[in-house]
C-alpha cells in the first residue's frame, strides 16, 4: 500500500496520495508513517505549518532519524531555528557521525549568529569527512563573514587543493583578495562569481554561450553588460563603464530600471534594458552580440590601485538637486548630516544598528540630520515623536525605489554616515563625503586598509563594541 502512495508522490500525484493516507489514519491512528508522509507531501507543497504538524504526529508514535530529519527541515523552512537544532541533536543522539544533520546544524547556527556553534560542527563535518571541498567552503564562508581572513583563506585552499574548480570556494577567495587589493589574483578568482548558485537563472541560461572571454576586451565588437546582482554592487562596477566606453561603441547595458536615467546620464544615450527583458535579450543573441558581467570588467581595467578612478562617475539630476538646495536654505545649521543605519538584507547581522548608537551626531545643535534610511524606519518615527522631528524625513520620497532623486539629495549634502548598505556606494559614485562605521566581524570588499580604491571620498571605521563611543571620536570627520 505504502509503496503505491510513495509512486504517487513521486509523480506529484499529491492529492490521492494524500486521500490513500487519510484513509490509513481513520483505520489506523497510530501509524506514524502515513502521518510522517503526509508531511512530506505537505512539505512538498510548502504548506510547512501542516507539514510540521504531521511529523510532530510522526514523531509521537515513533523517533525515527527519518522523520527528525524531515521534521528538522520543515523547521528550518519556517525559520523555527532554535527548535530544529534540537530537533538536530536528538538525530546525532542517535547517530553521532550523521554527516547531514552536523552540516545542516552548524548551518542553522549560521543563521542565527551563534559563530562558535557553527564552527565547532563545521569542524565536525571536515573531521568525518576530510576530502569533502564543500565542508572547507562552508567553514571558510563562514570564518570570511567574521572578518576572519586569514583562517578563511587558509580553507578556502584547502577546498580548491581537493577540487580546484569550484566556483563557490573561488569566488570567495576572489571576494578577500579584492579587498586586500591583490587586484592582478583576485580577478581570475572572482570571474568563477557567474557560474555560481547565484546565477543559475533564465537570463544566464540565455547568455552563458555568449559569454565574453578573450583577453583583449578590444576584440569584443557588439557587447551588453550585464549589472550584477544587487543594487550596490551595479553601481560599485559601474564605475569601469567609462573605461570600457573609451574603446568600445556598440555596447548596451543591461540594468536594474531605478538606475536607468541615472547611467543614461552619466555615462550617454545607449540602449539600457531591463535585466528581466528576456525578449529582448534573446534578440540581441541572435544578432551576435556578446555579453559580459559588469564586475568581469576588472580584470581588464582594475589590474592594480593605480588604475582606479578618483572622480565621481555618477551624475545627479541638477533639477532635483536644485530643489533640495532650495530646501536647506530655509535652515541654519552648520552642517546638514545623511544618516542611515540599518541594512534591509536578510543577512543584516552586523549590518545593522540602533538610531540611537548615533546620537551624539543627531543631538549635535550645529547639525541638520536627514534621515536616509530606506525601508522600515520605526525607530525613526518613534524619536522624532520624542524630540520634535530632529531627523528631517524628506516626505514623499522612496529612498530605496527613487534612486535617481535620492542621489540628487545626498549630493545637496554635508557629508553621508551610514551603516554597511547601499547608502554607501550612492555617496561614493557622485563623490560625497562618507562615514561608514563596520563592525569588525563584517567583511566587504570595501573594507580596504588605509584609503579605499572604489570610492575616494570614503572613510571605513571598524569598531568591536561601544559603536556610540566610537561614532562620538570620529564626528570630527563631519
């Protein structure tokens, strides 16, 4: 009977496999494996809420290391992190050496920011498993996100001593070598980026042919330049279009559209199209033209320090900066301060911080402060309730959608302080003073020693605790 259901899930026969199992419960409620199939189906389906009580079913009758397992990942799906890491260690109860649940516990660690945990069973995993590349990828990704460097790249190599050819591990490496500024390396690592997991797509599956490779970019005779993934990093890489412009005609841009109008700007009247316009792109293979990642330009145009740009390369809108220059005559103060303090990524760990971790700028009499944080800001509303609107919220403006209207804003500014986002790399492409505070266990490319070779206005300073202490000693970079 279980055989036939288990054929039925297989060809995602969902709902009679589902029918098949009900009818076994109402005959039998204490069989635990039609209960523990139904939450795979469930799982399945994402209805992880009814998946997780089907196992919990499961589970009761019997404490299976199949049935913690699937229970443990319907756990993770619904971000119960805490409850699958127990759920984790009943199966390494059972069977200490189980390689999955060690990796995915160190995994759920991760997550939730317990860096000791994660290493210990990172280790663990490397211990049972020594010629596994991905166990060394896992820790050295992890031993890079604490700012780690020299235990990150030490198993970043031994990953790539057992397979030298995966993307993930050399991306990685890539990422620290670029911001040790061992540019001449770091390139060749970093191009192994495109066919990592994170362009496995439909735009990549249509472009991955076409992709440019030669050594001489001069030899490219029609291109598009493909933006990469996230906002900061298109226009951190934007900044080598001009380079590329200065050899090349025939090029397209292929962008996000908040960034449109502003490349269109800066950079002149070529074709800029969607990242998801398909069709179009499509067509553009059929006419033989090539394609290359924005970030690959480095390679031919970032081979040392020396060859970076100093000057803004972004254009605001004189308009739009026009009106805020209108604005800010209506105040007195010394100084008008952008300030953002949080990242809206998942991943916002060490990212982020408390408006108030600011306050000696914000109370600061001689300081206008402008708020520039994008996304959810109630900690802005409930201090501006407290202390009469001390942080000037721009109304109608999306900070986050309206690119090209709040670069016109932070040019009409002092000077920019802001956390590890995107505010960073608006500041830097139009030239504006910036402050940006990283906590030590945060890498970036950005993180450069003494001055920053991206953004020439940029001034980094990592701290390990006491952030308001620390912003305190640095006002006098405003």
């Amino acid at each position: 009977m279980f055989e036939q259901i288990i054929n039925k899930i297989n060809k995602q026969d969902y709902e009679n496999a589902q029918k098949d199992l009900k009818k076994i419960i109402k005959k039998d409620d204490n069989n635990s494996k039609a209960f523990y199939l139904l939450g795979i189906i469930n799982l399945k389906i994402n209805n992880i809420e009814i998946a997780i009580e089907y196992f919990q079913k499961a589970l009761t009758l019997n404490q299976t290391i199949e049935y913690l397992f699937a229970y443990s990942e319907a756990l993770m799906k619904n971000n119960l992190f805490i409850q699958a890491q127990n759920s984790y260690k009943k199966i390494l109860k059972q069977d200490s050496k189980n390689e999955p649940a060690i990796v995915n516990l160190a995994y759920s660690y991760l997550l939730t920011y317990n860096y000791r945990e994660a290493e210990k069973y990172y280790l663990q995993a490397i211990e049972l498993k020594p010629q596994n590349p991905h166990y060394y990828k896992n820790i050295a990704n992890l031993y890079k996100k604490q700012n780690r460097i020299v235990k990150a790249l030490e198993f970043y190599d031994k990953g790539l001593t057992i397979d030298p050819n995966i993307p993930e591990i050399k991306k990685g490496k890539g990422l620290i070598l670029l911001s040790q500024k061992k540019y001449s390396e770091a390139w060749d690592y970093f191009e192994s980026r495109i066919y990592s997991g994170q362009n496995k797509g439909k735009l990549f599956s249509i472009i991955e042919k076409k992709l440019f490779k030669r050594k001489d970019i001069k030899s490219a005779k029609k291109l598009v330049v493909v933006s990469e993934q996230g906002i900061g990093d298109k226009i951190l890489f934007s900044s080598m279009y001009k380079d590329l412009l200065k050899h090349q005609n025939q090029i397209k841009f292929l962008t996000d559209p908040r960034l449109n109008k502003i490349f269109k700007r800066s950079f002149g009247d070529y074709e800029y199209i969607n990242l998801d316009n398909y069709d179009r792109v499509q067509d553009l293979v059929k006419k033989g033209y090539e394609f290359i990642y924005a970030g690959s330009l480095g390679k031919y145009f970032r081979e040392n320090s020396s060859e970076f740009i100093t000057s803004p390369f972004l254009k605001p809108d004189l308009a739009k900066v026009s009106k805020y220059q209108s604005l800010f005559k209506n105040y007195s103060f010394r100084k008008i301060i952008g300030l953002s303090w949080k990242s809206s990524s998942k991943f916002a760990y060490n990212k982020s911080f408390k408006l108030m971790d600011f306050e000696s700028i914000i109370k600061d009499q001689n300081y206008l402060i402008v708020n520039l944080q994008y996304g959810e800001t109630k900690d802005l509303e409930e201090f501006n309730l407290k202390n009469e609107n001390k942080i000037l919220k721009i109304k109608n403006l999306d900070l986050f959608n309206d690119i090209d209207e709040t670069i016109a804003l932070i040019h009409t500014l002092d000077c920019v302080v802001t956390s590890p986002n995107v505010t960073i790399h608006l500041a830097g492409a139009i030239g504006k003073k910036c402050l940006a505070f990283y906590h030590s266990e945060y890498e970036s490319i950005l993180n450069q020693k003494f001055k920053n070779d991206w953004y020439n206005n940029l001034k980094i300073i990592q701290f390990n605790q006491d952030l308001p202490n620390i912003v305190t000693k640095e006002k006098k970079f405003l």
